[in-house]
C-alpha cells in the first residue's frame, strides 16, 4: 500500500490573498468603468438573493 506524499499548499492557495485582491480590484474597476454590467448582474436575482454572488 503507498503512503500519500503531503505536498503542502499549491500555487493557488499560496497566493490566494492575492488572486482576492486582484479579483476584487478588477470588480471595482468593471463598476466603475462599464456601469452597465452592474445593473445587468442586478437582474439575475431569485427570492432577494443575487444568483451572481
């Protein structure tokens, strides 16, 4: 039977502060520059809640 090898944390998950504030920084970017978009996720919305988030 073979041991499972512990890598440690992946690339992803290394840097996933990162991959938030750049997901995050490129959300406001889109609101502010493409005010259309949203409005358009607003319309995506079943029982109150916003399907998107």
């Amino acid at each position: 039977m073979e041991k499972s090898k512990n890598t440690g944390i992946g690339f992803f998950e290394k840097y996933l502060t990162l991959w938030v504030v750049l997901c995050m920084a490129v959300g406001v970017l889109i609101g502010r520059s493409l005010p259309g978009v949203p409005a358009f996720l607003g319309r995506f919305e079943y029982a109150n809640v916003s399907i998107p988030i």
